[in-house]
C-alpha cells in the first residue's frame, strides 16, 4: 500500500499540486489508512473500499469532534484516490462517488474585533506614517476593496458642507460608486494631504490643481501603490500588534460588520461596498465564531 501512495503522490505533484495540498491529500489518506485497518483489521487497498467504509468513517470523524470543512476535506481526499484508481484499473467504481458530505453551518467571515481594530490603529499612530494611517482608516471606514484603493486618485475625493464622498472609479464589474466619508475618515485624510505640500493647505481637493489627477497613495520610488505593498503595510503593523490571520480583505470584512452591529440595512451596507446583490452583503449578518462564545458565555455561572 505504501509503494501505491507514493505513485498516487507522483501523480498529485505531475498535476501540478501545491505542497500544501499534496501533503493535505496524504495526510488524509494515511489517516483514513490507519483507521481502516484499525476497524477492519485490513491494510488499506482499493479494492478492499466499499461506500459503507467510507460512510463508517464519515460518521467516525464526526464522533471525534472533526469540524465538517475538515471532514469534508477528507472525503475529497478519499474520493480524488480512488477516481485515480479507477482510472488506473485498480476498481472498476469510484465507491466515494455519491457520498453526502457534512452540512457546514454558515458563519459570518473573518472580521476584526473592536480591540483588534484599536490596537492596529495604535500601532499605525505610533509610527506617525500620516499615509499608513491614511490607508488603514480608509480600509476599516469605507469598506474598499485593495485594488479599489490603489486606484484611488486625489480628485475621487470631494469635501463640501453638504457631501463627502470618495469616488470607485472601476469597481469589480466596472460599477462606479461613491462612499460617503465620515468624520474619523475625513480628518485623517485631510491631515495627510496637507502633507502633501509645504503651505500646509488642502489646495488638492478644494480648488483647481494640475496635480489632482495624481493617485491618492504611493509607494517605493513614487510609483503608486500596488496591492502587494499594501498587503506588506497591513503585516507590518498587525505584527506590532500581534494579530495574526489578517488580509486587506479582512478590513472589508470588519467594515460591513461595524455597519451591521450598528444597526444599519443590508441594502444601504450592500450599496457602500458595491455588492449587486444584497444576498451577498447577508453573510455578515450571521454571528462570527466569538458572536457565538460570546453569546454561551452570557449564561455561564462563572
């Protein structure tokens, strides 16, 4: 059996696999291997897999307390095997063919929590970087996709008494859409385009400029800002402070809840972040792993 993993493996990597997935697809049928022979007192071979095997299992790895993304990822695993068995003549069927796999119970994505969000904030302040600062805020407060605020030019932005808004040129779909701005928004922007120039004015969005048609945020050598760079300041800072898992797309992610936990529509939420569907904006109206603690712990004797 091992001698057939090891071609298996070949055949994973001659796919052109990742690492990663060929040693999550191995890791799985080593442990699926082990609980065979375990049960049925059998070394693992493809003809010896039978559907209730597989069903058996299933229900094993869920008696064990595995979540379904990792059980179902095992199923994947069973199943890619044994396709590529049959493939090969070993069996005539693929017996995972058809198996049901785990019901995953939806949970709003990755957002930051309100001590995350502070803290990365501080950690930004700290380093008086205004254009770091700048990037972050406008990530956590208007909910902008990376590229979306790499596109950003200093003539998007419009400040007057009656609206403040920054202008998505080419949304995901070519939408245009303008982001009304808020209070914190509009005064780290404005602090940082008065360093733009040495009069100390925020001539660049109040008055007629040759240079209003320049990008918003730039990074080494005066080229504007790339996703990569931006994915390079947001490690940057969550490393100070200490927040692991985190993406530009966390910050959209956070935005959308904020707006939810305060108690605005999902159609005025689905509007800010371009969402053509409101069934899209939905997820984040569904609790998050720490929703879910902290709604048991509110009824713990401790």
């Amino acid at each position: 059996m091992n001698d057939l993993l090891q071609d298996y493996s070949d055949y994973l990597y001659n796919q052109d696999k990742s690492e990663q997935t060929v040693k999550a697809y191995m890791a799985d049928l080593r442990s699926f291997s082990r609980w065979f022979q375990h049960t049925t007192g059998e070394s693992l071979d493809p003809e010896s897999i039978t559907p209730m095997e597989i069903i058996d299992y299933r229900n094993a790895m869920l008696d064990w307390g595995k979540k379904p993304s990792t059980i179902n990822r095992s199923l994947i695993s069973i199943s890619s095997f044994c396709q590529w068995a049959q493939q090969n003549d070993l069996i005539l069927n693929n017996p995972a063919e058809g198996i049901r796999s785990v019901a995953e119970e939806p949970l709003a994505p990755r957002a930051l929590e309100r001590k995350e969000q502070l803290g990365l904030l501080r950690a930004v302040r700290k380093s008086g970087n205004l254009r770091d600062l700048a990037i972050i805020t406008m990530l956590l407060h208007t909910g902008v996709r990376v590229s979306e605020l790499c596109n950003f030019r200093v003539s998007d932005i419009s400040l007057s008494r009656n609206s403040n808004t920054i202008a998505v040129r080419e949304g995901k779909g070519t939408k245009r859409r303008n982001i009304p701005l808020n209070s914190t928004a509009i005064g780290v922007l404005k602090d940082y385009l008065k360093s733009f120039d040495s009069d100390g004015q925020t001539t660049l969005i109040t008055g007629p400029n040759p240079e209003k048609g320049r990008f918003l945020f730039y990074g080494q050598k005066r080229m504007p800002l790339t996703d990569r760079g931006v994915r390079y300041i947001i490690q940057k800072y969550a490393y100070i402070a200490k927040i692991k898992h985190i993406s530009p797309h966390v910050f959209r992610h956070t935005c959308a809840k904020n707006l939810i936990d305060a108690g605005q529509s999902i159609d005025k939420v689905s509007k800010i972040l371009g969402h053509s569907n409101v069934n899209t904006t939905a997820v984040y109206t569904m609790p998050t792993e720490r929703d879910l603690y902290m709604i048991m712990e509110s009824i713990s004797w401790e």
